[in-house]
C-alpha cells in the first residue's frame, strides 16, 4: 500500500510504500523487513538482507532485480526534507546520502527492530491525518528516522568512536568530491578548499575506514563515468571531457585501473 503527502505550494514529497516505488528526484529508504531482495544501483547488484536498510539519492540509477517477502520504502523530495541545510540536526549529508560511490547498508539486530517497528506505525498513523501540521509531523518522524540511522551507521566504522570534529571533515570531504569530482581529481585539490594538509586527510580517512582519500576520489570518478556508459550514448572521448580529462587515451588508463575493464569491455558487456 502506498501512503503520500504532498504539497502543492512548496511542491514537497514524502511516502511510505510496501512496493517499490521510482519516483524521480527523491532520497529513498528500502527497509528489507523479511527474506531478502536484489536491486541494481548503478549498475551494481546490491542484496539487501532481513533487516537490513539501503540508502539511495535522486542521482543514483536503481532497478529492481528481485522482491522476496517485505520491501518497505520510504521517499523524500529536497522540498519535503533538505538534507544538507538540516545537516546539523542529522549529521547524514556526506555519511548516509553522498558519503561515497559505495551505497551505504545498515543493519538491524532485535532492539532496533523493535525500536524502527513503532516509529514507523507512527509515521503510518501520521499519514492518516489531514491537518495543517501533517508535512511538519512526518518531517519530525523522517528526521528521526535518519538520525537513528545515522547512529547505526556510525557504529560500523573502523574506529567507531572517532572524535565528532573528525567526522565532520571526513563528510566535508564527501560532500566536496559529490560537488567537484569532475574538475578536482587530487587529494591536495579537497585539502586546500578544507584549509587542510593532504596528509591530514589520510591519516583521518585512515581511523575512518579502510578506502584513502584518492579512492573515494577515483571512485566516484569511476562511477560516473560507468553511469555515462549505462544511461547514455556518449564516446568515451566525450565522458572523458565530461569528467575533467585531458584526453581520452588519459581516461582509457584510468578507466581500466579503477572499474578493470577498458571503456570498450564496458560498454560492451553493457549489450544484452
């Protein structure tokens, strides 16, 4: 069943659906509740497992490959909820949403179950009035939901008890490799709009994960490239311009490094 609110002054959107739903333009949620479905984001195989969630932005490509038992989605338009100008109240902007190339997954034990059950029969209670606070309720109850998301996620870093401060250059980071990835390929590029050294920055990226600083960089490069492949039919020697390269023999050699296929193998395993 598919619960909406919208409205048509400000042109928000929020819903809540059993079915998957590929609304354009939208932040989505996918709750695996039992047994375990594949989606395709951007051309990778994704399996979401029982209690498992999955987050996706408006940039990434999904398709739907298999839906076994309970999907529960949740979507959100910038208007209905803008991440990054609420960035202080939930700290997801960089970390859930636009953190790397890699779509992030958290997992549920027994009291987060329990915990994500009653805020989403909340929500669901909420989508049954009509009044004029609804949008401001259900954004309270969304903003919840990604901040118990965020502290889950949070949990699974290398260092999970990494200084706050720390974090928050490391997200800057992210957010500034979503922004400029196609103009600024180096490590000292994103140092200095950060007034930071480059080796600060890996030796930060060094207690946050096991990927340095230039592989988020190369991946996400990578990554769009592949999705120029996929949902167009640009030359490689046009994506290479497109993503800041001086020719295309350049983009060829990194291509090849980073995804281990040349943008010929690629677009040829691309045809059905």
């Amino acid at each position: 069943m598919l619960h909406t609110y919208s409205n048509k002054r400000d042109s928000s959107y929020f819903s809540f659906s059993d079915e998957i739903q590929n609304k354009n333009q939208t932040y989505k949620i996918f709750w695996q509740r039992s047994g375990c479905s594949r989606l395709i984001v951007d051309g990778i195989a994704y399996t979401i497992k029982e209690n498992q969630i999955l987050f996706l932005t408006p940039l990434n490509q999904l398709e739907v490959e298999e839906i076994n038992s309970t999907l529960n989605q949740l979507s959100f338009n910038r208007e209905f909820y803008c991440i990054q100008q609420h960035d202080q109240e939930v700290s997801c902007y960089g970390y859930l949403f636009f953190g790397s190339s890699e779509v992030p997954i958290v997992s549920l034990d027994l009291k987060d179950q329990e915990s994500f059950d009653l805020l989403i029969k909340v929500i669901l209670e909420e989508f049954e009035n009509s009044d004029h606070i609804q949008g401001e309720m259900l954004q309270v109850l969304l903003k919840r939901f990604l901040i118990k998301c965020t502290r889950l996620a949070r949990k699974t870093l290398t260092n999970p008890d990494i200084n706050q401060d720390k974090l928050d250059i490391i997200r800057q980071f992210n957010v500034l490799v979503e922004m400029h990835f196609k103009q600024k390929h180096k490590v000292a590029d994103y140092a200095d709009l950060l007034n930071k050294s480059p080796k600060t920055i890996s030796n930060l990226f060094g207690e946050y994960n096991d990927k340095t600083p230039l592989q988020v960089i190369q991946e996400r490069i990578g990554l769009e490239a592949k999705r120029l492949f996929i949902h167009t039919d640009k030359t490689a020697k046009e994506v290479a311009y497109e993503l800041g390269f001086d020719d295309a023999a350049q983009f060829s050699r990194f291509f090849s490094k980073v995804v281990g296929k040349s943008p010929t193998d690629f677009k040829k395993s691309m045809i059905i």
